[in-house]
C-alpha cells in the first residue's frame, strides 16, 4: 500500500505544478498584453489627417537648419 500512497502523492505534486505553471503562463500573457500601447481610433483617424502639402519655402533657424513653410509641409 505505501506504493500506491507514493503515486498518489507524485501525481498530486505534477498536477498541482501543471496548474501552477498554466496560471503563471496566463497571468504573463495578460500583464504582456496590458503593457502593449493600443491605437484608438482617433489616433489612427489624426495620422490619416496629416497634411500632405508640399512646402513653398524655407528659411535658416539660429542653428543654421533649414525650417519649411508652411508649418508640416512635405519637403522636396
């Protein structure tokens, strides 16, 4: 009998270690999962709003770099 009792007893350690491995899986995948920054929808709409203009003009800021008018044209 005390073979069956030690059986019993391993059997109970690898199932208590498979739910305790699968509950620790789960709650990595979920915390993973809320890290990953979402798109909204009025993100996704704004970037479809950029302006596509092309620029007509540039001057040198104080650093010497060129700066486009107008303001988040496309340069050439």
């Amino acid at each position: 009998m005390a073979i069956n009792t030690e059986k019993r007893n391993r059997i109970r350690h690898l199932v208590g270690a498979s739910c305790a491995a699968a509950l620790l899986a789960g709650a990595v995948g979920v915390a993973s999962a809320q890290a990953l920054p979402q798109t909204t929808e009025s993100a996704t709409q704004s970037l479809r709003a950029a302006p596509t203009e092309d620029c007509t003009s540039y001057h040198n800021d104080s650093n010497g770099n060129p700066v486009w008018e107008p303001p988040g044209c496309t340069p050439p």
